[in-house]
C-alpha cells in the first residue's frame, strides 16, 4: 500500500472551509481536474475518470460532527482517502488531505499525486475565498 498526504493553511474558518469541501454538489471545483463526482444516494456516487473515460462505483461519507470526508473504490483494491479540516486559531484553518493505494497499478506515482493534492488544496481555498467575498460583498 501507497500513501500520500498533503496539508493547507486556509484563512477561512474550518466550518466554511469544510462546508465548501464537503458539498457533494460541488466537489468538482476542487477535485483533481479529470475526476468527477455523481451522488447516486450517498454514501454511494460514481466517480468518472477523463484520463481512462471510465466510472468507478465508489463511497463518500460526510462528517460535519469530525468535519471530515472518507472515500473510497467499493471493491477495495483501487484507493481510499479521506480530508480533514482542523481550526489552528485565527479564524484559520488547516486541510489534510491523505491518499492510499491498495495496489500499484492504480497509483500513478509520487510526483503526478504530489500535484494533484496540491492542485486540489489550491483550488479548495480558491472556493473557500470566493465563498467568503461574496457573502462579505
């Protein structure tokens, strides 16, 4: 097994930062660029993948009372991960997200998931920014 994890400092409280990330609605915003989410009746959605055009059946669940998500492929051997929001004073925020392949073939290496969680850490905040502007303008 394969494991990745990267963290994020946001300026955003982390129940703002958590509720953008947490919005099934939304997930696309921040996710990687080529995975896409579809809510079938949670904790099931299908994920589909641009590089492969294939759907994955796979499991979301929300957290709000942790403030976390868990994921994962249904059939257990593709990967898992979930994403944690922390308050560290401030009114900010700290996001872990962390990643583990079950097996080799579906991890697509260090340098490709070191930026895709970075990407996605980004454009999270991205969101979180947005969102805070327009409730503030």
């Amino acid at each position: 097994m394969t494991e990745y994890e990267r963290s994020r400092t946001m300026p955003a409280l982390p129940e703002h930062v958590f509720d953008q990330a947490a919005d099934v609605n939304r997930l696309d915003a921040w996710l990687p660029q080529d995975l896409h989410v579809a809510a079938d009746d949670l904790p099931t959605v299908t994920v589909h993948e641009d590089r492969t055009d294939e759907d994955t059946s796979a499991t979301l669940r929300v957290q709000p009372e942790r403030m976390r998500l868990e994921w994962g492929t249904r059939e257990g051997t593709g990967y898992s991960g979930w994403l944690q929001v922390e308050g560290v004073g401030s009114g900010a925020s700290e996001v872990t997200v962390h990643l583990s392949f079950a097996e080799d073939s579906h991890d697509p290496g260090q340098d490709a998931v070191g930026a895709a969680l970075d990407g996605s850490l980004r454009r999270l905040e991205e969101q979180v920014r947005l969102r805070i502007d327009n409730a503030a303008g």
